[in-house]
C-alpha cells in the first residue's frame, strides 16, 4: 500500500501505473465476459468456437497494449 489515496498527491509514475492497471482490469474483465464457446442447441450437436468474440476480444486487447505499452 502506498500510504496515500489523494489523487494530487500521487507521482507521475504511480499515476501512470494506477491508469494501466485500471485498464488491464478493464480489459481482463471484458475478456472474461466474452463467451469463446456457442453451445449446440441439440444432444448431438457440436459446440462452435465463437470466433467474433474470441477476435473481438483479440483486437481489444492489441489496442490496448499498442495505445498503453
């Protein structure tokens, strides 16, 4: 714990580390909502990757990482 929680207090640096924490929190939640699996509606049928959502996800996060790190 830093000790602190006034934002005016905080450096530069921890408020560039609470700014990409806040964002990968954001981006791993989202990607934890993302369901990767369509279940087959039947018995027998198969279940399909959800492959708009798993690349929905993939972009998302390669925004993130390219516009932060």
């Amino acid at each position: 714990m830093l000790g602190h929680n006034d934002w005016n207090t905080f450096t530069a640096k921890e408020k560039k580390l609470t700014e990409n924490t806040v964002l990968l929190v954001g981006l791993l939640y989202n990607m934890c909502k993302a369901e990767p699996v369509i279940k087959g509606k039947g018995k027998k049928d198969m279940n399909t990757l959800n492959t708009a959502e798993v690349n929905k996800s993939i972009n998302n996060a390669k925004a993130v990482l390219a516009d932060k790190f």
